[in-house]
C-alpha cells in the first residue's frame, strides 16, 4: 500500500468534459475506412479451421476421379434387368468384386455382374449398379429382383467437384467440413489472412498485474486478460500485453510497437493524466475522440503510422464496451471476417420499460427470463459483474428515449 | 494404384441391411445416459477463456475493496452543498488531491473538499462526489453549484461483488469478461473441466493421409481433417488420429487407447470388413447401432471399458451427420458443455416443399436465400460438396414426410 500523499502541492487537475463528442456512425465510418487485411500466410490445410481464405482455391482434381459405385451391390448392364421384378428374377452371372481401390481388371458383359462396394471403381462394360436389397444371391449367381437405368448408383467422374472448378471463395471462413473437402482435393496448403496481431497496453498506477491479488488501494488489472479472449474471437492475437505507467515517455514507445493494431486500456479521458489521446494527436492522428454514447464515452482512435490504435477507458464495463463497439469491428476487418456484431441475437419483448437519452446510444445489459429482455438495474461502467450476470446486450441508437414495456428489442447474447 | 483383382476367390461379402434400426431418440437416450464429466483440472485464469467451470467460485474479497470515486470531481461532506445552484455556488476550500492507489490521509472537514479522480479512495469525512461539471474551479477554492446527496457518485464497499458470495456458477462457459473478474478478485486458478481426449480411427484401404494428393483409384481421407475440427469446437482435443488398415487386430488395439472417445470413421456397417461394430460387441458394449435416418443410418454407438466409442460412416456427409448428431453431443457433455446443436439457428419459410419419408429422420441441407430456405437437390450421402454449399440443414423429424413451401422450418446454420 502506498503511502497516502498528505499535504500534496495543489497540482492543475484539467478536468474538463470533451468539447464535442463524435457519432457511434462516425467512429463506425472511420473504422471502415482504415481497415484493410492484414497480408495472407500459406499454411498447412489441416490447421487452418477457422481462418479466413485469402484466395479462392479451384479443385486441381474432379472429385470423384473415377465412376464409382454410389451402393453396396452389383454393377452389371442395366439393359440386363429390364423386367426384372420380385416375381420375375433375372439371372446374372458374378464374375468377381470390385472394392475400394481394388478395380476388377475384367469388363462386365452382357448376363454378367460384379460384386461392388460403396466408393469401389466401376468395371467397365457396367453401367449401372444393382443395390443388394434388389438382389437374390446365390454362390457365384445373383437374380436381379428390380430393372435398374443406366447411371443409377454410379458416381460420375466430376459430379462432386469439376476439376477447375472454384470450391471455396476468398474471404470464406473455414469451416470443419470444408478442411474436408480441401484435404480430398489434395490441396496441402491454403492461403488465409494471418491473424491479426494486437498489443495491449493498459495504463494506471493503481493496477496490479492479472494473476496478483488486490491489495490496499491497488485493484487487479481485469481488463487485459478479457480483452486477450475478446481478440482472440475476432481474429487476432495478443502478442503482448503489459500495465505501463502513466508516464508520456513509456506509452509512447508502446504505442510504436511493431503490431497491427493496439489497444490502450485506461487514460483515455481528457484529464491531465490521460497521456495516449494526447501523444497519439501529436505523433500520428487522433482521428475520433469522445463519442456520444453510454458508457465509453472517453473512447478515442486513430493512427500512428500504419497501427490502428484504440483508446479504451480504463472501467471495464466501458473498456467491453468500447472494445465490442469499436477495436473488435476494426480487427474482424483486418482478419478478413464480418464486421457484424460476433454474437448471435434475438428479437424478444421488452418485460419492462428501457429508458435511455436522446443524443446518444445506450450499451443496455439486459436479463433474459422466460424469452422476456429484463433491463438491468446498474448504476455505474465499472460494474464488471453486470456483464458477467447479464445475458446480453441492447443497443438503444442515439435519436430514442428507450422502449415501452412488451416492445420487441434484438438482444445480443453474451454467450454468442 | 494396386493392382486390379482379377479373378479373385468369390467371398462371401455379406450385404445384408439392419435386421432393426434405433430411432434417433433411442440413441441420444444412450449417450445422455452414458456421459459423465471429464475429470477438473486446475489451471491459470488467463488460460481458461472459452473453458467450462467445474465448481462455483465464491469472491475472497469485496470489490470495490474501499469506497472509492465513481466520477472525477471532489469529495465533499454532502450537506456542505444543500442550496447549491448554478446561481448559488458555496464556495469550499480544496485541500488536496486523490488518485486511484494514492489516498490523501487529510480528513474532509465542514467547508473542505479534496479533488478526486474516478477510482480513488474516498477520503475519510467526505460523503459525496460533486462531479467536476457541477463546480466552479479558481486556485484553491471551489464552488459548488449543485446539490449532492451522501452517497452520490460513491461506490461503496463490495457493492460490485460482495465478499463471499458466488461470482460464477459451476458449468459455465467462461467468457472474457469472466475471465476478467476472476482476476480483478484475485482469483489466479480455477477448477475447469479438461478437455476431452479423442482418438480418431478412420478404416479404409482405398485412403491416403491427409495432405496427400488423390492417386489412381486411392482417394485421400476428408473425415479426420474435419473431425478434428469438429471436437475442437465442441470442447475435445483429437490426441491421436490415423488411416488403420481393414484389419481386426489393429482396429482392436486402437479401439483400447487411453482417451475419453473414440470416433471410428468408415467400417460402422455390417458388411464384412466392418470389423468394428462386431469388435465392439465381442469387447464391449455395442449399444446401439443401425439408426432410422438419412444419412447416416450405419452409425452405431458403444463403450468399451471407460471409452465411449462412436462409429460413424466412412461418407463424408454421413460422417458429419453422424458426428452432429450422436458423437458430438456426448463430447459436449463429458466437456460439461450443452448439448442442444452447436449451430445458431432461425425459424425461415421454406421456399419449396421439403419431402421426407416418414420412419427416418431427414438431416436435410438447405441453401438460404433473401430469408427463404431452399431444400438442396442432393443425390448421395458422398457429395461433400453440398456441406460446403449448403447454408445449413434442417432436420426433419420421423413422423414427418416432410413441409409444404412456405412452412416456417428451423435451419441450422453451419457458420455458427
């Protein structure tokens, strides 16, 4: 605990509000703006679920390469069980089995079939394959019980995937399935945006690092282990993460780290202390600073160099807030993903009235009981645990004074 | 390429159906009964984002720790500004100065107040916060000019989080705001469920590994890729995953590792070199197996020992399926996950009629189009290239022989 500072020397405590505050629109637009991808990687297909493909891929190959049979049973020439029906058995003669990557050599002649197994080449001189339910075997002799038509059960060559063909687009994200379909096309590595590389900067003498426990009058940083999970889901990575102090000179060289973009948690505000905005207007572009919103409205962001830089405040319902609003939409651009909110959402009725002010937009947490949105009583942005006993969110926009009770609202669930 | 079989021995390739098939309920009636949780680890808190709680975590300390400011401005004694207004400032001497871990050790006396910054221990006397907007500001003099009542803009101890009471309730999913209070309490490790252990056996002589290119009549194996990815999402690590040949003894031996589950992709049927299902039953427990749907119908279940082993079909699309509905909901839950679909989901009218036979159900993919769903024109169970396609399914449940256009329909969505 440090020791209290009687008697301090009257310092000058600018503490002025923001002149003006911008638009959420603003902010959004000049997100939008900035983002470009972040450069592709070839990697190894296997390892690639979830990224982003930076190139349409097309099939080197057609899938399947060969006719294959579609069914375990016969193939044989369909002209052969024209007729053919329970109570009217035409005989056929088995000359030998066709499975999976083991082709007959022999061609199938007219009475003739060959045993086969789903995924197993077609004999030439087949045409059709005769499934086994339709089939009354007997030692080296099988009666077609069903006329089959030509191609019924045969695979194609090509019919999956044409060789040429495109079979994933860029900017697709990568699901388990079709790390399958690329892995049977034999493509061994993909081109997908690399991850999003993030530093995290977080700023107060009262902060301990994460893993500490509180002490005195110093609190526990919270804010960077949950923005290291926030980056995570939207692409990137922290590749650094540290608590500096406030001092103009150690921010600013945190500030020049060799990253795609970095977020600073805390000193975001207009006060004497609150170093980044300043710095970062004086060596690169404080483009938005203060927006008309609730809470986070000490936000701010811009450039230095090619670094996208966030100022996020230091109270952790306003730094998740202003990381969903703002940084989480500008790295899901980077890493090629939608900028949409990553949460899935749902329209329910409100149980009670919402209330909100005209002039900016309102981040609401909200309980969910019974399919009904109850609006949370919450007092202040530090309340961490209102987001952590909240389902969701509403976002009430900046020209509304809140919702009447049963008005449906699109809540976005925290638990995605 | 190996060489054709000419005029192989005629072997007796039994190809006969299920003498009965499982419902879908019958099995997910086994898994539920079958699946315990994975044993708890204990591990860092930054580490376990995304994870799922094992036990309750009760707060060691109050948060705010202290009373502390919840707005800059100055602490002040509240009946000192009873008349205050904007035409009416009281003038109070400001004696000092607090910041967040830097407590000033003056007491607030009557006519006194102490500047203060958002998070800063409230000084001892001072009740309120008069928010630096309501204040007139000259040297070491202030002018209240509103009124503020005790307790104003003053978080109070543990009113965020009240020592000892639970923060977070056994099986939750950590989110990263989770992970944030869990370390601004001081909680450095929790207890989370590990992750479950998966073995991934796919059979098939006609398979080559993943990133192989196809060859001759060899294709390459789409199914572990994709599993991989599969049980990654619902929580499980695939410890192990290989192409074993079509041979009892070294299915037998990998069906006996030391995992939590095991997938079998391939030989789930009852052809005569699908050895699993029968070494299940001759080692085990094959439970269930044969199921009334399409695709999919050759999947089977069982245990053997304490591992739950799921054969799934060697058709990529039926090996999705499967894994959806049978081997991914028992990961989740031995992972303490939910086990309803991973998949987000909206209720859309169906753009054409969706036919189904009734005594199966239909795990049908569906493209969406300007909000309406439209049944895909698929042949085989093989066509991996419709999961890629494909918005999403829509499962069609047994008694059903299927939809009429415009009826609304619950697709799932692959994209999550």
């Amino acid at each position: 605990m440090p020791p209290p500072n009687s008697n301090p020397p009257p310092r000058d405590v600018r503490m002025r509000g923001f002149s003006r505050r911008s638009t959420v629109e603003d902010a959004w637009n000049w997100i939008d703006q900035q983002s470009i991808h972040v450069p592709a990687e070839a990697l190894d297909t296997v390892s690639v679920g979830g990224r982003v493909l930076a190139t349409d891929v097309t099939s080197p190959v057609n899938v399947p390469a060969f006719d294959r049979a579609m069914m375990d049973g016969f193939a044989v020439q369909a002209d052969d069980t024209l007729g053919a029906t329970p109570y009217n058995g035409l005989p056929l003669e088995v000359i030998g089995q066709a499975l999976p990557a083991q082709p007959i050599g022999d061609i199938v002649k007219r009475g003739q079939a060959v045993r086969i197994m789903t995924g197993a080449p077609m004999p030439d001189g087949a045409n059709a394959v005769l499934q086994v339910e339709q089939a009354n075997i007997s030692e080296d002799q099988v009666e077609a019980l069903d006329a089959v038509t030509p191609g019924k059960h045969v695979g194609k060559v090509g019919e999956d995937i044409a060789q040429g063909s495109v079979v994933l687009r860029s900017g697709r994200r990568l699901r388990p399935q079709d790390i399958g379909i690329l892995a049977s096309i034999g493509v061994a590595k993909v081109s997908v945006f690399r991850r999003v590389r993030v530093r995290v900067l977080v700023t107060g003498n009262e902060l301990l690092p994460p893993g500490s426990k509180p002490e005195g009058f110093q609190i526990v940083d919270s804010n960077s282990p949950m923005l290291r999970g926030l980056v995570g889901r939207d692409g990137g990575d922290v590749t650094c993460s540290e608590i500096v102090a406030d001092d103009p000179r150690e921010i600013l060289a945190a500030l020049k780290d060799d990253v795609d973009v970095i977020l600073v948690s805390g000193g975001s505000s207009v006060g004497q202390e609150d170093y980044a905005p300043r710095l970062l207007a004086e060596h690169g572009e404080l483009a938005i600073h203060g927006v008309a919103m609730r809470p986070s409205s000490p936000s701010g962001m811009g450039r230095l160099g090619e670094r996208l830089v966030f100022l996020l405040p230091g109270n952790p319902v306003s730094c998740l807030c202003a990381y969903d609003f703002f940084a989480g939409r500008a790295i899901r651009a980077l890493a090629g993903l939608p900028t949409e909110w990553p949460y899935r959402s749902r329209h329910l009725p409100l149980a009670r009235k919402l209330v909100s002010m005209v002039g900016r937009v309102d981040y609401a947490r909200v309980d969910v009981v019974d399919d009904r949105v109850e609006p949370m009583a919450v007092s202040g942005a530090s309340m961490l645990s209102s987001t952590t006993r909240a389902a969701g969110f509403v976002i009430v926009p900046a020209d509304s004074e809140g919702y009447a009770p049963e008005t449906p609202v699109e809540v976005f669930f925290y638990d995605r």
